[in-house]
C-alpha cells in the first residue's frame, strides 16, 4: 500500500517537471540581434522600427487571383520578449492591384494591431498578425471582403551582412470576416525583404 502511495506520487512528480520544461521551452524569449550571438547581449538587442517591402504579392483566392506590385508591413519592434511584440504602423499594398482578367482592385488595411515573432530555432522565427484587417475590393470581379484571422508568416534572420532578412508568406491562408462578397478561400503569396533592421538576426 505505502510502495503503491510513493510510485504514484513520483509519478505526479515526474509529470508536473514534464509539464514545468515544456511551458519553459514553449516559453522562450526572442530578441532582434544586431549581431550573431545567443543569447544576445544586452547592448546588442534592436529596438525600433521594423520595415519589410515585398515586390508582386498575390491574393489567390479560388475566383482570381490579385496581384499588387508591392506590398509593405512596417511597425516599431519592442524588446526581448515571449513572443517579442512589433505594433503595426502600416499593412499595406500598392493601390495598382488587378485580377487574372485586368480588372482593378483596391486593398486597404481598415485596422492595425500587432505582430508577434516567436524563435522557432536558430535564426528562425513565426510571425502572427494580430487584430490586423484589410478590404480587398475588386468591383468588376464582385470581390468585396474583409480579411483578418491569425495568419502567420515564416521568418529568416540574415545569414550575414549582405543578405537581408527575409518574411514569408507562402500561401498563407487568410480568413475572411464581413464583406458583400467573399472567395470561398483566399491565401497571400507574398516575399518580403526586410530593409529595416539590417542586419537583424533572430535570437533569444
């Protein structure tokens, strides 16, 4: 009875140290780095404004496709955090966007929240959109739909001092909210370069 008693209270034990390292190692911190270190030092964490362009993004959604010449996310990162918050000061594409066919539409952010990167490994990182919206409408195409959701984007720290960080969005779906007119599925394609840090590399 007592031998029963003590293995199932080292079972509790072992279980809730378990549950203890993940939540830790879910946990970690993430840092933008000026320099190829981790940790990152102090001194060396980037705290500013984050600027990434991206040339051509594409809506795909399953009517037509609608591509801008260029689309742009830009907000001020903060310090070393878990997940380490960038409030968005703009989520915007060209106003020169058309369809598959031609035909003009217009996209425009109607809200901006925030941006949170995460470290997945080493120089790697998620970045999830937060209470983050934008109208895409393409009257001739019957398109009027605002998107939003969570979607989360892929990030690569710079390799070295000539290359620049990097953002992707490889079809990355969104979910679409209120609007007139929605595709039954929309998914942003997009490669954004980051231009501002540079070089950033992401740490803990």
């Amino acid at each position: 009875m007592r031998l029963s008693k003590v293995f199932s209270f080292a079972l509790v034990a072992v279980t809730a140290i378990a549950v203890i390292g993940a939540s830790s190692a879910a946990a970690e911190p993430t840092a933008l780095c000026k320099k190829h270190e981790n940790p990152c030092e102090a001194a060396n964490i980037y705290v500013g404004h984050f600027d990434a362009v991206a040339a051509n993004p594409v809506f795909l959604t399953s009517l037509t496709n609608i591509t801008c010449k260029k689309a742009h996310l830009l907000g001020f990162a903060l310090g070393l955090a878990s997940p380490l918050t960038i409030h968005l000061e703009a989520f915007s594409f060209a106003e020169d966007c058309l369809t598959t066919a031609g035909d003009e539409c217009v996209v425009n952010s109607i809200e901006l929240g925030l941006a949170l990167l995460l470290r997945t490994g080493s120089n790697l990182g998620s970045l999830e959109l937060h209470d983050t919206k934008v109208l895409v409408s393409c009257p001739e195409s019957f398109i009027h739909c605002v998107y939003g959701g969570l979607p989360v984007f892929h990030v690569i720290g710079s390799p070295n001092k000539e290359a620049l960080a990097s953002i992707h969005a490889n079809e990355v779906p969104l979910e679409h909210g209120e609007g007139f007119f929605c595709p039954e599925e929309t998914k942003l394609d997009a490669l954004y370069k980051v231009v501002l840090p540079d070089p950033i590399v992401i740490s803990s």
